[in-house]
C-alpha cells in the first residue's frame, strides 16, 4: 500500500510538474508573441515568405536554368552557351526591338494624355468627377482576352470588321490591319490606350490630391496663370508619381505578351511584326521545349528592363551618382 500510494504521489507531482511547464511555455510565447520587437516581425513574415517562395526562388532557378539544358531526363551544364547563342539569334534581335519600340511608344501615349486628363478632371470646371473616373478605368476591369479578342474582330481585314465599315463607309476599300507593321501596330497602341489610360490617369489623380490646396491659392495671390500653375507648381510637385508610372510602364511594356498573342490569334505574326519577348519567351520555352533557352531569354529581359528603369531614375534625379556635397 505503501508503495502504491508513493508511486501516485510521484505521478501527481509528475503531472503538476508538466502543467506548470506547459503554462511557462505558454506563457513565454504569448509574451514573445505580443512583444513590441517581435511583432513588427510577426507580421512582416507572410510577406517574407511569399517574396522568397514566388519570387526569389523562382529568379535563382531561372538564372541557374539559363547556363543549363534542361530536359525531362535531367539538366546539363552548358555554361553561356545559350547567350551566345542569343547573341546571334535574329528572332530574338527582332523580338527586342519590337518590345523597346512598344515600349517607348506606350510611354509617350501613356504618361502626357493621362497626365492631361488628370488635371482636367480635378478642375473646377468638371462635374460628376466620381463617373467620369468609373467611366475610365471600367477598361482597366476588362480581361485581356477578351480585350484581344474585341480588337481583332473590330480591325479583321474581312468587310464585316468594324474598321473597315468605317472604311466603306468613307468610299476606301478594306484594309488588312493586322498584316503591315504601322495599321497592326495602330491596333496594338490602340488596345493599350484603351486599357491603361483609366488606370494611370487615377495614379495621377492621386499624385494631384497630395499637393497642398494653400500653394495653388499662393500662385493665385501672385498672378500666376494656369499655365504657369501646370508647369511650376504641379509637374514638380507630381514628380514623385511620375517616376512611379513610368517605372511600372517600363515593365509593362517590355513584359507585354497577351495583347499580341490574343490580337494575332496565337503566338505567329506576319513578318513576326507581333513578336515581343516574352512571347519568344513562350515560343522556345513552352512550343519547343528549350527551358535552358528560355530562362536565358528572361534574364535578359530582367536585364534591359533594370538598365533602362535605372536610366530613368538617374535622368529623373531620383538615383544621384557621385559624391555628397559637405
């Protein structure tokens, strides 16, 4: 009996012991947890990890895979075999004019006309701002396919398209839009004004509610005239929004792919006019199979996209170069 009744009071204290050890533990962790040096982190971790599992893994890998042939039966070192191959590839060549060309072109529709139109719709002058701004960026809500799919039925070379009504209509004959450079590039600039213009017309709105009310009503008090108000109160003080809109639409133009691959109804163009990329990306990643070639194709593209936004950056006097004046 003796034994026995040690042996529950060893069990008992046993299981007292484990308790108070679970409660510490608990305890320890929710102080840990609601710490003001361990929470900022806490929160921060979500982000962490989905920026290393969907976005630097992937960039590793992708650089990695540029130096290898990758097949289904493995990966072979082939060193930089694939950029002097790249070096020497006309389609490629091709391919990255098209993209600049593109590029730069968007960035001349895309950065002064919703610019203008943001001024415009925060005058005074414009009522019913709230649907003019619903009315610009319903566009931007409209998936890419179906945008695609809308302009090459509206420029189609048959009578019925919606282009060459207008066209009958003025006493031409039909034109085949999506078969020369400069008609099928009018339709290409034309579905991306429709898409974006809303949507970085709205970024610049945003820029132009920041600017203090106090520093027009200042220009008002000294004279200075609208135009005077746009040039040295509002393009400065919109700087900071503007070099954010070109950086995004540097990137957007030069990753453009979709628009071209729904506009030509595949990844096939006339005299590859459509070709950017990322869609020769796609056409030696994906339609033959050459992933080594492929991630090559991307890591320049990551390359050209990051010296041109640093050129920009530097041009804008956002990045300064040289030493610090004292």
């Amino acid at each position: 009996m003796h034994s026995r009744a040690s042996f529950y009071a060893e069990a008992e204290l046993f299981l007292r012991f484990e308790k108070r050890k679970e409660e510490y533990i608990v305890n320890k962790a929710k102080k840990l947890l609601y710490s003001q040096k361990v929470a900022p982190y806490v929160f921060v971790l979500p982000f962490m990890l989905s920026l290393i599992i969907f976005w630097a893994y992937p960039l590793i890998s992708g650089i990695v895979m540029s130096f290898q042939d990758v097949s289904f039966g493995g990966t072979e070192w082939v060193g930089l075999s694939h950029y002097q191959k790249l070096a020497k590839d006309k389609f490629f060549a091709t391919a990255v004019m098209n993209s600049v060309e593109y590029m730069i072109l968007t960035l001349l529709l895309l950065i002064p006309i919703p610019l203008v139109l943001a001024v415009l719709l925060e005058s005074r002058v414009t009522k019913a701002k709230g649907v003019w701004k619903v009315i610009m960026y319903i566009p931007a809500l409209t998936s890419v396919v179906i945008s695609g799919m809308l302009f090459r039925l509206m420029f189609s070379e048959g009578a019925s398209g919606q282009m060459n009504v207008i066209m009958h209509m003025l006493g031409k004959p039909s034109v085949a839009w999506l078969k020369t450079k400069g008609t099928a590039w009018c339709a290409l600039l034309l579905l991306c004004m429709w898409r974006w213009t809303g949507v970085n017309m709205l970024y610049f709105v945003s820029g132009l509610k920041s600017i203090d009310n106090s520093v027009y009503e200042s220009a008002d008090i000294d004279g200075a005239n609208p135009t005077q108000k746009l040039f040295y109160i509002t393009l400065p003080l919109l700087k900071p929004t503007t070099v954010y809109v070109i950086t995004i639409s540097v990137f957007a133009g030069l990753s453009m792919f979709l628009e071209t691959f729904m506009l030509w109804n595949g990844n096939s163009s006339p005299k590859n006019i459509g070709l950017t990329i990322v869609g020769y990306l796609y056409k030696r990643g994906i339609e033959k199979n050459d992933m080594g070639y492929a991630c090559a194709v991307g890591v320049v593209l990551m390359v050209i996209a990051l010296i041109i936004n640093f050129i920009q950056l530097i041009a804008t006097g956002t990045v300064k170069i040289g030493k610090k004046e004292d």
